[in-house]
C-alpha cells in the first residue's frame, strides 16, 4: 500500500554560490506492534493495528511519500530558464514489529513474510524514486520566451511534473494490482505465515 503528497514550490530566487541540483531523498522506517501465537493470530493483529487503508480497512504495511519540487527560474532577455529543479522525496515505511515469543517454526515463517512484506514495500519506493529521476530528465534545459513573471515557463514545468506524476503512480497502482490480486504474492505471503502452504 501507498500513500503520496506532491507539491510544487516554484520560486524566482535566484541562488548565490553552488547549489546542490537534483533530487534528495530521506527514508524513515516506522513500526507497529503485533503479538499472536500463531501465524493467523499475527494477519488477525494486522488487520487490527496496521496502517489505514481506506475507511474501513487497514493495510500490512505500507510506503508514503510527500515529493516537493523548487523551481530555480531566471529571465534574460525575454527567455525565461529552469536554471535548477531541486526535488525533493520524502519516503516513510511502516512495517509491523511482532513482539510476542513464538515457536522457531513460526519464527521462520514470520521472516520469510516480513522478507517478502519488506521486498514488496521497497518496490514502490524504487518506483517513486524513478519518478523523481525522470522528472528531473523532463524538466532540465526548460526554456521559452516569457513574461517578468515566467508564468508560462511555470505552467510548463508544473504540466511536466504533473504529468509524470500521473505516469508513474499509474506504475504503482498497476504494481498493487499485479501483488494482490487472487493467488498473488501478498495472498501467498500471508498463506505461507498461517502454514497453508
């Protein structure tokens, strides 16, 4: 499960002295307690305690992201440039941390879930970072003729972001649909944790 934030932050400053360019990322790891004796006790407690997913329903785990983008714009002469976009990602995972002891048999089985809920989880945030480095790719050498303003020059960049944006959470959605459909990996996850496979 996925949970993103976009914001734009177009700003006519222009930087003195060297500005890192491009995108930064930081990671944060967040936990929630589960306890059970066994592997349907541990989904039960999930599925009780684990981050919302909707109104109704909670999620195994989840990644969020919050993605912000400063816009460096400069006018010379009638063309207005992108001098720099900076991007930055701010991705959080939230994973469950069991904390009850258990069989070694049932300890395994709870690394190999985590293993897989861990593996699924980083898969959208590779996704999420190829998007901010693609959306670095789009915006970079952006110019046109423009106002003192640069609105047009912003619109673009803005349209560029957006439309990427779009590109690539249709990539995560498609991602979430192919793992949790019937028979699917996040089913076999859970499966192999309550010893049904």
């Amino acid at each position: 499960m996925r949970r993103t934030s976009l914001a734009i932050l177009a700003a006519a400053v222009l930087f003195c002295g060297a500005a890192s360019a491009g995108t930064r990322l930081t990671v944060h790891v967040r936990t929630y307690d589960v306890a059970g004796k066994t592997g349907a006790e541990l989904i039960e407690a999930m599925d009780g305690l684990g981050p919302r997913h909707g109104h109704a329903t909670r999620a195994i785990a989840e990644t969020g992201y919050v993605v912000h983008w400063k816009l460096d714009v400069k006018r010379d002469n009638g063309i207005c440039r992108l001098r720099q976009a900076d991007g930055t990602i701010d991705i959080t995972y939230t994973f469950p941390r069991r904390t009850s002891p258990s069989s070694s048999a049932l300890s395994r089985r709870w690394e190999r879930f985590m293993a897989g809920v861990r593996q699924h989880e980083h898969t959208h945030g590779r996704i999420a970072k190829q998007m901010m480095q693609a959306t670095d790719t789009a915006l970079a050498g952006l110019e046109r003729p423009d106002n003192w303003f640069c609105t047009g020059l912003r619109w673009d960049a803005r349209r560029r972001i957006d439309t990427i944006y779009a590109e690539y959470e249709a990539k995560q959605n498609a991602f979430d649909a192919r793992e949790h459909r019937d028979g699917g990996h996040v089913e076999q996850l859970v499966n192999a944790l309550m010893g049904k496979n």
